[in-house]
C-alpha cells in the first residue's frame, strides 16, 4: 500500500471533517435557541441533509466513475462552503423571509438552515468520493486498512472540530460557521493544488462510453442486498447519536451544570473523545483485526460494541461515564464501516466502485432520513433515553444480518467470473 499516495487524500478528509465537525454539536443548539426550532425540526435537518444525499449519491459515484474522482470531488467542496456562508447569514436572510409574512411552518432563519442542509446534501459527495478513491489506490488485502485510515482521518477531524466548535462559540453564535467556512475552502484549495486523479483516462473514457458497465455474478447479487440491508440498519440506529446527543446531554447529563455557559464546550470535548477513540481504533488496531477476524466476524463485533454503549448511554446520567462510554460507540463504528465498505467494493469491476459505494451511501443515507425523524419523535415523546434503548435493539437487528452475511459465499471479480 502506497502511503504517500494516499497521505493527500487522508489530509483532504481531515480537513473537510474538520470543518464539519465545528457545527455538528452546535447547529442543533443554534437552531433551538436563535430560531426557536423544536425537536423534530431539529432533526429534520439532519433528515434533509440525508434525504438530499440519498438521491445524489449514486449519481456522484457514478459521475465520479466516468469524469475522475477528483473533479466531483472539488464540486462537492463548493456545495460545502456556499451551504456554510448560508449559516452564517441565516438571521438576516431569516429576518427578511419573516418580513415577508409568509404563512410557513418553519421561522425564515429555520428555512435557510433547511436549505443549506440540502445544498450540502446533494453536492455531498467527499466520503464516497474518497473511499472510492483509495479503493482505487490500494490492493485488495489492504483495502479494508486503507478505509480504515480513511475512518481514522474522519475521526480525527471529530477530535478537533467539535472542541473547535465549541470555543468559536464563545465569541458569538455565527463565529463557528465562518470558522468551518474557512476551514472548507482551505479543504478546496488542498483539492486544486494537491490530489492527483486515481483513474486513468482511458478508463474513465470506457465508462462514459459504456465499456466499464457493472457486473455483478448472480451469487453476489443476494450478498450485496444484504450488505445494503445491514448498512441501512445499521446507520438507522447511528443516527440517534449525532440527532440527539448535544440535546441529550444539554437535557439529561448537565442538568444543573457549575458552569451553565461551558456546556457547548463539554458537548464539544464529548464528541472530540469520540473522534479520538475512532483515531485509535483505525490507526492501531483495524489492520491487525481484519488479519486476525477477517471483515465479516469484525463487523459483528463492532455491532455487538455499538449496542453495549447504547445500553449504557440510556442508563446515564453521570458526564464522565457518558463520555466514556464513547469508547466502545466509536470502536464498533471505526471497525465495522471499513469493513462494510470493504465488502462493497468486491461485488464489482474497479471502474464501477464509485457507483457501488454511492449505492452504499444512498442505503445508508435513506436511514438516516428515517432515522433523525424516528429519534426526535422518540424523544420528545417518549423519553430521551428511549432512543438509546430503541437503538441496541435496532442494531441487534442488524448483528443477526450480519450473522447470515457470515455464512454467505462471496464469488470474487476476476476476468473470468461468469457476469449477470
């Protein structure tokens, strides 16, 4: 595995991660306090983003196939940054659209809030790109690492973005969004200068020309149905953590904080340990347990981890064993996402990755429009650690899938593989 190939790359996503790791623990609050947004309005952002990438993504995948990764991946980044300058004018833009008394179900500031987040959904394209771009890069037997250090870029973007977050918010309420924006054209300008294109010309011209068509032999054609189902459900009890957890524990851990003005940033640090512990689990011990496990018997055990801090965040009150209980969320999501998107890339021809993951991304995006929906109605009304409860038990759905993908042969794509 060509690590200096894939440095610019893993640089790319930090930074972008890094700059939507700033307003991912304080849009749910901005939205609550600035534009009196309620709890499932609050999560229908997250809804919007998903919806909006649940329809793009295989098209961008698919697009990046045919025209190069890093193209797309540039027109991705612009989404990113107007969706970010439209946060940080949502209150005058909001002022204007209120002034026009129009009979809507949102404040203006709330609907400029909707439509950054579909902006940034539909151009959202950068993970998929980049897994589709180190597939690309990286051989077989070391693909699963190399998505892994992929997870382990992400994660360490969360480790600062969130904290970051959380101090800019201290000089204002739009300070963190001018923060992201910068950090997201400084992603671009790394895009322009820096990333070379993984595909060849010639097989990006057989793609436009239809030559680099998808094959998929029958036998794994069930499996791939099966690794989208368990994708799916699985991101279905992921979304309750990044919908609810800053109004969890805004709610139900600092209930009665010594420091009423510090939580954004203790929500921030909480986040951060989460990306620290996603760095640990991707740079130390993801190669050595796809070696020892292989990528289905890890995906098992990251879901069995997933559930456990599920059970123990509906039992928490205690900040310090909320944080801690980060430990195995983020352990069980850093070695089962590599090894799902490990597995997607052998239903197919290298041409066609993009197209594969994209698939994979609009599965995992269409639960997260469920998700963030179900989880707000949960909370409000049944209790907030029911959507913790209701998600251990949506991902033991997903470990008894898991189980049956274990026992499934995966025909591998040679040349001579007998195609549907």
């Amino acid at each position: 595995m060509d690590l200096k190939r894939l440095f610019p790359i893993l640089l790319i996503i930090f930074t972008n991660i890094l700059g939507a790791g700033v307003i991912i623990p304080i849009l749910p609050l901005y939205a609550q306090g600035t534009f009196q947004g309620s709890v499932i309005q609050i999560t229908l952002l997250s809804s919007a983003f998903f919806g909006a990438q649940f329809l793009a993504a295989p098209v961008l995948g698919r697009l990046s196939d045919r025209y190069g990764r890093r193209p797309l991946l540039i027109i991705s980044q612009l989404g990113t940054v107007v969706a970010f300058m439209l946060f940080i004018f949502a209150i005058p833009l909001g002022q204007k659209i209120d002034a026009l008394n129009f009979a809507l179900p949102v404040s203006g500031g709330m609907l400029i809030l909707f439509a950054g987040r579909i902006l940034d959904g539909i151009t959202g394209g950068n993970i998929t790109i980049a897994q589709a771009y180190i597939s690309d890069i990286t051989p077989e037997d070391h693909r699963a690492h190399g998505l892994g250090l992929l997870q382990g870029a992400i994660g360490a973007g969360f480790i600062f973005g969130p904290a970051f977050g959380g101090i800019l918010s201290n000089y204002g309420q739009v300070m963190p969004f001018i923060g992201a924006t910068v950090i997201t054209a400084i992603t671009l300008l790394l895009t322009l200068f820096t990333l070379k294109e993984s595909l060849t010309e010639e097989e990006r011209s057989d793609n436009r020309h239809g030559n680099g068509v998808q094959r998929i032999p029958w036998k794994n054609i069930l499996a791939l149905l099966l690794v989208l189902v368990i994708g799916f459900i699985g991101s279905l009890a992921f979304s309750s953590m990044p919908s609810t957890f800053s109004l969890f524990a805004d709610h139900v851990i600092f209930t009665n904080p010594q420091f009423p003005e510090r939580v954004k940033f203790y929500i921030g640090l909480m986040f951060a340990f989460n990306g620290s512990m996603q760095v640990l689990t991707q740079l130390v011990l993801i190669r050595p347990l796809v070696g020892r496990f292989g990528e289905r018997t890890l995906l098992l055990i990251g879901q069995a981890a997933i559930a456990l801090a599920f059970l123990g965040l509906a039992s928490s009150s205690n900040a310090i064993i909320a944080t801690f209980l980060f430990a195995p969320y983020a352990f069980g999501f850093g070695v089962s996402e590599p090894s799902m998107q490990s597995l997607v890339t052998r239903f197919g021809q290298r041409q066609a990755r993009g197209y594969l993951l994209g698939l994979y991304q609009s599965a995992r995006s269409l639960a997260l429009i469920v998700g963030p929906i179900l989880a707000g109605y949960v909370y409000q009304n049944i209790s907030p650690r029911s959507v913790f409860d209701l998600a251990a038990v949506v991902i033991g759905v997903a470990f008894v899938a898991g189980l049956a993908l274990k026992r499934m042969e995966i025909v591998p794509i040679t040349a001579e593989a007998n195609p549907s």
